[in-house]
C-alpha cells in the first residue's frame, strides 16, 4: 500500500511539473475574406431595411481553441458560437442603439462545415431573416519579461515563475450589408493587464476589450 502511495505522489509531482498552457489561436484578418475585385466593391450600395436586425458572429483563425473554448468550421476561419467573455449586458446595449430592431448570434445549425469567406456568414444570417451582419475577432498576445508567445504556443508554467505575464487583447469588428456585403463600418479596442493567472488574464483582456469595442460600434 505504501508503494502505491509512493508511486501515486510522485506521478502527481511529476505532472505538476510539467504543468502548461497553451495560447489560443490567432484573429482572422477580416478584409481577405470579403470581395476582392476592385470594381465590384466600388459598385456594391447598401440594401439594408431600417429598422434593421443584426445577426452576430465571432471569428478566429483556423484551428482556434482557448483553454476553455473550441470552434466550428474548417476553412480560412472558424466560428466560436460559445459566449465567453461577452455579456448580455454588451448585445443589449447594441439592441438598444437607434434602427436596431434585434440582434441574433449565428449558431452551429445555420452555419455551412466550410468557411472560405464572408458570404458563408451572410447566408447563415439571412436565414434568419436579418439585414446586417456583425462579425468580430479577438487578437491576443501573451508576454512573460521580454519573451512574446504567438498563438498556439504550449507555455510551460514553470517557466514563469517570478516573471510578470501580461496579455494584451485587440477586437476587431465589421459591419456588412447581408444582402451586398456592402462594408458599413469598423470598429477596434484594446485591453491590456498583467498577473500570474494567464487564462485568468486572457478572459480579462478579451472582456474589457468586448466592452470597450461597443461604444465603437455604436459610433459606426
């Protein structure tokens, strides 16, 4: 029995050893996923129907996943339907903003397995009816002294110890015309904040950053 106990207390110390984090992936940049010929976008009008409903989605970089989120979809980008950081207190600002008659996430059911593009986005939204599509991403770095960490970097923990980590989080956000992809607006906020707990940190930045984006939006 004592053996047992022996063996199980030091695969315990051994795991704590090797305890790490993994950063979540990247932000998708969201320009290359719109039209790309010039003289198409410079014809594109506005079709929306005010007061308008605005369907919602957040976007990442293929492969995203977080320590506590994954995403859906394979492509040039993936959808995370999973509200993290977001409140309901942020959609109900933005519902509440002059034409807005509602405002709807993009779930899994509506979405295509294949993302290539914005137009992907804006047939989802029209199946629910709406007239404008908000999508945003997040980019956030993690720096540990003078070290930076790029997304999807397996961080071994032990390693940080003694050394300040801070996350700095960037939001980025667009709105389209549904109909035409006509491009309405832009939108962007940072967050910054340093500690030792760094999803802690991570869900921090991306909540102030959200919060701090809708003010943004509503200036759009």
């Amino acid at each position: 029995m004592n053996k047992i106990r022996l063996a199980t207390l030091l695969s315990l110390i051994l795991l704590g050893g090797c305890v790490s984090y993994t950063t979540p992936g990247g932000s998708v940049a969201i320009g290359s996923l719109a039209e790309s010929d010039i003289s198409a976008l410079m014809s594109t009008q506005p079709a929306a129907i005010f007061p308008a409903h605005i369907a919602v989605a957040r976007i990442q970089a293929p492969g995203y996943i977080s320590y506590r989120l994954s995403s859906f979809g394979t492509g040039r980008y993936r959808v995370v339907t999973t509200r993290e950081v977001e409140t309901e207190a942020d959609f109900a600002q933005l519902a509440k903003m002059p034409q807005v008659a509602g405002i709807a996430p993009l779930n899994r059911i509506l979405l295509p397995e294949k993302l290539d593009s914005i137009k992907s986005l804006r047939e989802a939204a029209a199946r629910l009816k709406a007239d404008m599509l908000l999508i945003y991403t997040f980019d956030t770095s993690f720096h540990a002294g003078e070290q930076q960490f790029a997304p999807l970097n397996v961080i071994s923990l032990g390693l940080l110890k003694n050394k300040e980590v801070s996350v700095t989080t960037t939001v980025s956000a667009a709105m389209f015309d549904v109909r035409t992809e006509y491009l309405y607006g832009l939108a962007e906020s940072t967050a910054k904040e340093s500690s030792d707990a760094v999803d802690d940190l991570r869900r921090l930045t991306e909540k102030q950053a959200f919060s701090q984006l809708i003010p943004e939006i509503e200036k759009t």
